[in-house]
C-alpha cells in the first residue's frame, strides 16, 4: 500500500520486540463480539492512485464548474480570480502539512503569518484587534452573538431583516439552545434597508443588532445611524460583511461605530469550494479582548530579546478553561487564513481598491443592462458588487432553466426565504472582476427571452 | 530598510575592523535560516502583485454616502516579493513533511498529494453552493458517496455531514441530544465527562447549556464503572466519552457503559478524534454509541494546514438521526440527488435541529477524504489502525524503561503511547523534554495532556511513519530523556538551534500585542 512504509519484515521485528504474536494480539481489550476479524463489508477494496482518480474526476465532470459559461450568483460566496502564486504557496509542505501551532518555537512561520494575517483583517474592518479565524462567516456571527450575550449580560439579540437568512438560521440554532431571544423577519423588495425601525426597537434587554453590510439584497446600510441608536441603550453594534472586496470602496464598519465585526473571507484565495472550506473572520475592540472566541496570536521575545510569535489569551479557550471556555471551537481554518493574507498581500491598498472599482463598475453595468428589461425592476438604489431585481415573475424556474442552457443566472430568492411569497419574484445578481461584458450581454438576452 | 525593522537589531559593527564572535553574523541570519520581517516592514503603499485597471476619476457610484475616503494600510508586495516573504516563513515551520510529527492525539500522518489534485478539479473546487441541483449532482454524489463510507465503517444509521472539524461535529451531536431528549418531553441538566477527556467536551457540553459533571478514572486508566453506574439517573442527557480514551486504552467495558447510560433514558457521545486506532476494526455503532464524529482531518488524512480546516462529520444512531442538522443529502426515487433545506425540512425532515453552517459542510474535505478512502479501501483501512496501533506499541515498549508510563502494565496501548514525568529529575520537567527533543530535530509529543497524569507525555506516531523513522525518534527520545532523569540542566536551555529560543508567552498573555501597528512594542517600552 503506498501509504504505508512498514513492510512484513518490519511488523515482524517490531512485533517480535514488543512480545506479541501478530497485529490481532494488541486488540486483546477489544471484546472478541465487537472486533471484527476482516475487512468491512460494502465498501470497495484499495486501488490504484490512477483509479481513484477516474473515479473523481467522473464526478467532478458531473458538476457544471462556475467558469464554463455566465456566472452571476453570491449571497455569502462570490467567484473572484485569484493569483496562481496564492494556490502555489498554500501548497508548500510546511505550511500544508504543519499542526496548530503549539510549539512555538519550530512554528514561527505559522505563527507569523497569524500575526500578519490578524493585522490586515484588523484594518480591512477598521477594528483595533482581530482573531486568527473562525470556521466561517455564519458560525462567527453565532459567536458574536455569544460574544455580545457576554459583554452586556443582556439576551435579546436584534436581527436586521438583511441579514443572510442562513446566518440567522445558525442564530437561531444556537439560541434555541442558550435561550437567547432572537429577533428577526424576512426583508421586502424596497430599496430602504428598514433601520429605523430596527434602531427603534432597541431597548434595555438588547445585548446587540446584527446588520449586514452590504446586506443580502445588495444594499448598503449606514450603520452609523445605528451603532449610535444601540449605544445609547448600551447594546452592542455586530457588523457582518460576507463580501471582503466590498471594504475596497466602503467606509469600514469599524470606523462606522461596530462593536463586533465578523464575516466571511472566502473571496479572498479561498474559492468557492461549493461552500466550504470558508474562513470566519473576527475582529472587536481591544478592550473586549477577553470575551473573544478562537486563537488569537500575539508578538512577544524570546530569551535572546529576537521577536517572535505565540499563540496567546489561551485561558479563554477550552483546553485551559474547559467548561468556561468563551467557545468549543479548536481547529480554525488556518490554511485559509494564509491564502487569504497571501491574496490580500499581493493586492494592498492599491490593488484592493482597484479590484473593488473593477467590481462595482462592472455591477453597475450588469444593473443597468437588465433593469431596462422589460418588466425588470432594479431593487436596489445603492449597491456594491451585488443588487437585487424583480421579475415579474418567479425567479426559480427561470433560474432552473438558464443554467439548463449554460447560463448561471444567480440566487433566486425563494431558495434564500422559503417562507416569504412576497420575495419569490426576486433574483439576487452578484457581478465580480470575473465577469465579462459579454457574459453581461448574456444573461440579459437570456432573461429577455424567458420573460417574453 | 534595516533587515530587522520589527524591533530587535544584531549588533552593528562600530567600524569596519570590528571582529564578530565566532557563530555571529551581521544580519542576525544563519546561512539557510534568514530572518523576515512583517509584510508591513517590508512593502510600501505603492507596491502590488496584482494587474487591474486604474480606477477612472469621476467614474459613476451606487455607494450612497458610504464611499470610503482613506486608506486602509494594507500592505500590498509584487510577487518576486511575495513569493520570497513565504517561502522564508514557511522554512521556520515544521511539519510532517519535515519529519515524524508524532502529537498525541492529533493523529498528524502523511497527507497524500493525490487529494490536493483532485480537491483542485473545476469540478468541485470552482462550483458555487447555491448552484440549481441539476447542476451540482457530481458535488451531491461525493457528499452521498462519503457518507455511505463514514456510516459503513462506524456501523451506524447515518451522518450529518455539515460541521465544519470536531468541535463543531461534538456541538451538533450534543445539540442532536438536546433536541431528541425536548422531543420526549425531558429537560435533562447533565452532561457527565471522565476527566481524562479533551478540553472541547466540557466547552461544548457547556454551551449546549448542561451543567458537566466529571467521572473518575480507574488506577488502569479507564472509566470507572462502578462509578458512573453510581452518578447515572434521569437528570443525565448524555456521557461524552472518547474512545480509545486518551490514555490510549480502549474502553474494554464500552458495551456496559453504553447499557447503563441507555437504561436511564441518557444518550451516549463518544469523542471520536481516536478513530484512527480502530478504523476497519471495531464499529462504534456495535458499542451503543449514539453519536460521534469524526475529524476527517486526522483518520481520513486531510491536512491540518497550520491549524485547519478540519471537517466533523458526526455519525448518528437511529434514536438521534431524525434530529439532524440542515442541509441533508437525499436520494430521491427517480436516482437524482437531491437537497433538504429550510424549503422542504418541514415535510423530508420535520424534527431536524435546524442549521449550524451557511452552507453544506467541508467540500474540499469531502473530495480528499473520500480520495484518501477510495486509495486504503476496507483492506487497507484495517492496516491502517494495524499499524498504527503497532507502532505505538513499538514505542511505548522502546521507551518504558527511561519513562515511566503509568498504564503499560494493563497491556497494550492502541494508537498512542502515554509517559509520566516521574522519572525526571527534579527541576525538569515534560516541557524541557519537549524542548530538547526539538533540537534533536523531532516535533515534540503532546505535552501536559491527558489531565490525569502528572507532566503527561502522549506519543502517537501513526501508521505513516517507517521503522527506520521510529528507531531515529525512539534514540532520540531516550537521550532527551536520560538527561532529564539525569539532571541535566542543560535542557533548560533548550531550544538553542531552532529558528527562535524559548518565547516569553507570560508577557505576551500580560501586554498581548495583537496587530502590528506603526509604533512598535519594542519602541512603545521606551
């Protein structure tokens, strides 16, 4: 077997040291009704590294991959290209094959990577501190929830109507568990993001109000109005970015007054990855260092007085506090940490900035095309790089029947909101750097004819 | 720019005669161990790795009043630049790559480069989540045909496939517990967990919102029986046990355990990062284990990448399937794949716990692990957990006589070998082993864990490694640890050949410095 280097001689002397007759004898605690004596049934036998690949690869052609034809669907995961020198360096063993690191010593470049990786995701959300990861955009917003719970000592968590629906289910699973109070409906096809009321409805029993920026339709809530409105009920203001390229062009949530900044990295070296592995990205302020859930890696010396890096605050985390741990979490998404850092390094404030213009230009072409349709309306005054348009229409199957012709024409919303009618007519349209006016043209002629 | 603008400077020569002592250099580098400073040290504000358009002035806005009007300071590199940057970092890491990496625990094997191409096909890596269906039926036929396997090899009746590595994976087999215990009716407060257990089974216990109550050990490193039959009654939700248990034993009285938590209505967890050990061998669903996951990132050999992704599969009884997280894969009568989501779960899955991802768990995961499985089949996953276990063995009797293992004599171990400190001398101790195995050119062992034992040391070398390696880590080993019996005080030092000395990790926890900012600590002290 190529995976494994121990030959027959090899297990023979080694059994022989050890004083047992075969491999069998060192399952002696096993009861003998529960040890099975050959290899499971209904699973194949080993095969060959040519064969294994057929196989994959017969599966992966099943798949209609995103760059074979028009490709206009985000709602928390976006298509964006990314260097080959991200993947290249990703894929190096020592970082690849490297365990977290708890021996600093022989980890630095992890661990540096960390530190570099937690300064830039401080400042992309203008916050004063940021974490080395979470699993992904929505379990951080879990968390955050969690997070704010603790700070305030308060339960009741306000959800604005535009947070991703999926993010909010994640809430609450968690609260139905905690027993938090959760606040939260579905959003309707209007161009207001409906903060007033949302900022209204903070009281004293509100430990936070979670606003996505841009939220899930695309549009563009000014959380200044109400980080002010939750500070002055000393309630805390969550802010959940679920598209990074955004903060190229946008004032940062950080500086609008957020508390709590969390998100989703993923368009950043990360890929779509049909959902995962994604990268959770955290960042609060510094006095609120303690309540935070994850690693978190910090600059230190070492007896020679050279800097270096550990992991630090572990007595947040549950393998020193157990059961008063801030959260369960453990394994991070570490290798995604450094493709996005690596990504980010290779774009900086230039770069970055121009990626976000390339974006939004080409979004605001794509919302022009197709709100002249006929019967199409732009949902949307303001957006970045994703708008909503209504049909007049259900979006499903026309979205169904577009990619049956090549065409992925984005995110229907009834398979976002389920349980809202009144979005069934709205398509959620994500533009990146990507895509092409062509790919543009495309799609709009595409709608045309299944509208006509 | 100085080489080392991150605060620390070598000595700089007064002029050109002055005479370094011998082992010193002027940059503070060592021949192929270069020192690097941070990427904000290095770049400038004009530097970029990218080509994209050069925003036109004046060009049209949807930003509302929410246009950003400065910069960030995010440093940006070309490259020639980057690519240096990281490959020097990475030289200051070890990895399996490297050498035996042998974390008790971790299950840290070879990570075959096979999975990382086909991870890397089109067909999985640039396919959208929220893809139509019909589109995606390649993706839902990994997630199905994984699952087959997982559910296979743990003899149970199916498996949640979306937490994202363990600690999510314990979360959703407790939350599974919680939800099947309200479905009866009962609100049970206790979640009871042997002391010997992993730090995320309390976390998670805790925040599923049970009260954790610990089961002692017996003097041979198991559960006590008699014990937890003693605390077990109908305030009891579950017992999160791990098994082999973390000692490195397997739990003999499993079947018993499980009865007894069955018999007062209780649900049994079984914390499954020790799979490796019984993989192809022992069914977890033949002990009476309710729910367990499975870090695809330590049995199925995905790479731990410096601290995940992991993936955390969790493996459900019939009792607890109905109660399982959103989305669910199901295969409808026509042989399409098809998705249960929020839009169908009141009529496909009406008692699910809801969801705890956005989306449908670890892809890229799926498609290594199920690659890592297709490669061993059901033969050569029964070698593997043979010669995992073998090899554990095979250290844990090379090295009884210079280390005091507490639970040698109870027989043999399984995946992992477990060492006390009470041979060291006094004024050594388990850290400065581990600190002297590093210079030996070794990834030290699991250190200070399990709880249980004093100065614990947990060896799992894995099935990956040769005999010729073993023997190279087993010398190595007894040095380290002669001298510590010894008294040698000289491993205090230790490490003195790695790319940093002993790091000060009080004063980082005292003063964290978490960003970098313009104004180092360096000059802040002053």
């Amino acid at each position: 077997m190529r995976y494994l280097p121990l030959n027959e001689s090899d297990r023979s002397e080694m059994l022989a040291a050890i004083g047992a007759a075969s491999i069998e004898e060192l399952f002696a605690d096993v009861h003998p009704s529960v040890l099975l004596d050959k290899p499971i049934e209904g699973l194949p036998l080993h095969a060959s590294e040519m064969a294994v690949e057929r196989h994959m690869e017969a599966l992966a052609s099943r798949n209609m991959a995103a760059g074979q034809g028009p490709f206009f669907l985000g709602a928390g995961a976006y298509r964006h290209h990314v260097p080959a020198l991200v993947d290249h360096l990703i894929q190096r063993g020592e970082f690849l094959t490297a365990y977290t690191p708890y021996q600093p010593e022989i980890a630095q470049g992890t661990l540096q990577m960390l530190f570099e990786f937690q300064s830039q995701v401080a400042r992309l959300y203008g916050c004063e501190i940021a974490n080395a990861s979470m699993y992904d955009g929505s379990t951080a917003t879990w968390e955050a929830v969690t997070m704010a719970r603790r700070i305030t000592k308060r339960d009741k968590a306000l959800l604005a109507d535009g947070l991703h629906p999926h993010y909010a289910a994640n809430i609450r699973t968690m609260a139905r568990f905690t027993r938090d109070r959760i606040v939260h409906s579905a959003p309707s096809l209007d161009p207001d993001c409906g903060l007033d009321a949302l900022a209204a409805s903070i009281d004293e029993e509100t430990s936070c109000i979670v606003v996505q920026y841009p939220d899930v339709l695309g549009r563009l809530p000014d959380l200044a109005v109400v980080a002010e409105a939750a500070h002055a009920k000393g309630a805390l203001l969550v802010a959940v970015v679920t598209e990074p390229v955004t903060l190229g062009a946008l004032a940062t949530p950080g500086e609008l007054g957020a508390d709590i900044v969390v998100g989703e990295g993923q368009s950043l070296g990360v890929g779509l990855q049909f959902g995962g592995p994604y990268l959770g990205l955290f960042a609060c302020r510094e006095k609120h260092v303690r309540h935070m859930p994850g690693r978190l890696c910090g600059q230190t010396t070492d007896v020679e007085g050279k800097p270096g890096y550990v992991l630090t605050l572990s007595t947040r985390e549950q393998h020193i506090r157990r059961e008063k741990a801030t959260s369960n979490i453990c394994t991070n998404s570490g290798l995604c940490a450094l493709a996005f850092s690596i990504h980010m390094t290779l774009l900086g404030d230039k770069g970055l900035t121009a990626l976000a213009a390339e974006n939004h230009r080409l979004a605001i072409m794509a919302a022009d095309r197709l709100a002249a349709l006929d019967g199409v309306r732009l949902v949307n005054d303001t957006f970045f790089n994703e708008f909503c348009i209504e049909l007049p229409v259900d979006a499903r199957p026309v979205v169904r029947e577009l990619a049956e012709e090549g065409v992925l024409a984005g995110v229907a919303l009834s398979r976002l909101f389920p349980g809202a009618p009144q979005l069934a007519s709205g398509l959620l349209v994500a533009v990146t750097e990507t895509t092409t006016p062509e790919d543009i043209e495309m799609l709009a002629r595409g709608l045309e004819e299944k509208l006509a | 720019m100085n080489a080392n603008s991150s605060g620390w400077r070598p000595a700089m020569p007064a002029d050109e005669e002055t005479v370094y002592p011998a082992g010193s250099t002027h940059t503070g580098n060592r021949a192929l161990m270069v020192e690097e400073p941070l990427i904000f040290e290095i770049s400038n504000s004009l530097n970029c790795g990218v080509d994209l358009p050069e925003p036109e002035p004046g060009r049209p806005s949807r930003l509302g009043n929410l246009a950003r009007d400065r910069q960030l300071g995010l440093p940006g590199l070309s490259q020639p630049e980057a690519v240096r940057h990281y490959t020097r970092l990475s030289r200051q890491n070890y990895a399996i790559d490297c050498g035996i990496f042998p974390l008790g625990s971790c299950t840290m094997k070879h990570n075959p480069r096979l999975n990382e191409q086909v991870a890397r096909l089109k067909g999985f890596a640039d396919v959208h989540p929220l893809q139509p269906e019909g589109s995606v039926q390649g993706a839902l036929a990994v997630i199905d045909e994984l699952a087959h396997w997982l559910v296979t090899l743990t003899g149970m009746h199916s498996v949640a496939m979306s937490p994202k590595a363990g600690a999510h994976g314990e979360l959703c087999g407790i939350l599974c517990i919680r939800a099947a215990l309200e479905a009866r009716g009962e609100m049970r407060e206790v979640v009871l967990v042997p002391e010997s257990a992993h730090g995320t089974n309390p976390a998670t216990a805790a925040f599923a919102g049970y009260r954790v109550e610990t089961i002692p050990a017996t003097a041979d490193g198991r559960i006590d029986l008699g014990a937890l039959r003693q605390r077990l009654g109908t305030d009891v939700a579950a017992l999160m046990i791990t098994n082999p248990n973390t000692c490195g034993l397997f739990e003999r009285d499993m079947v018993a355990i499980s009865e007894a938590v069955h018999a007062v209505g209780g649900y049994v967890y079984c914390d499954g990062a020790n799979f490796n050990a019984i993989v192809g061998r022992v069914r977890p669903g033949d002990l009476g284990v309710d729910a367990m996951h499975i870090n695809l990132h330590k049995t199925f050999s995905t790479p731990h990448g410096g601290g995940g992704p992991g993936s955390g599969p969790v493996v459900l009884s019939e009792a607890l399937a109905p109660f399982a997280p959103l989305p669910i894969v199901r295969r409808t009568a026509e042989g399409t794949l098809t998705l249960i989501e929020e839009e169908t779960a009141e009529a496909d899955a009406p008692e699910s716990f809801g969801r705890m991802t956005a989306f449908h768990g670890q892809m890229g995961m799926f498609t290594r692990a199920l690659s890592y499985m297709l490669s061993h089949g059901a033969d050569g996953l029964r070698q593997v957990s043979g010669d995992a276990v073998l090899n554990a063995n095979y250290v844990l009797r090379s090295l009884e006589d210079v280390l005091d293992a507490p639970y040698a004599h109870a027989g043999p171990c399984m995946h992992e070998a477990l060492f006390s400190d009470a041979k060291v001398a006094e004024g050594i101790s388990t850290l400065d082993i581990a600190k002297g195995l590093i210079d030996e050119g070794f990834h030290p062992m699991t250190m200070y864990f399990p709880l249980v034992v004093h100065g614990a040391m947990l060896v799992e070398p894995t099935e990956t490694e040769s005999k010729a390696t073993l023997d190279q880590f087993i010398a190595a080993m007894r040095s380290v640890a002669g001298r510590a019996n010894d008294g040698d005080t000289s491993l205090l030092q230790a490490p003195l050949h790695a790319p940093r000395r002993r790091l000060d990790e009080t004063g980082a926890a005292r003063k964290p410095v978490l960003v970098w900012s313009e104004v180092s600590q360096f000059e802040r002290v002053e």
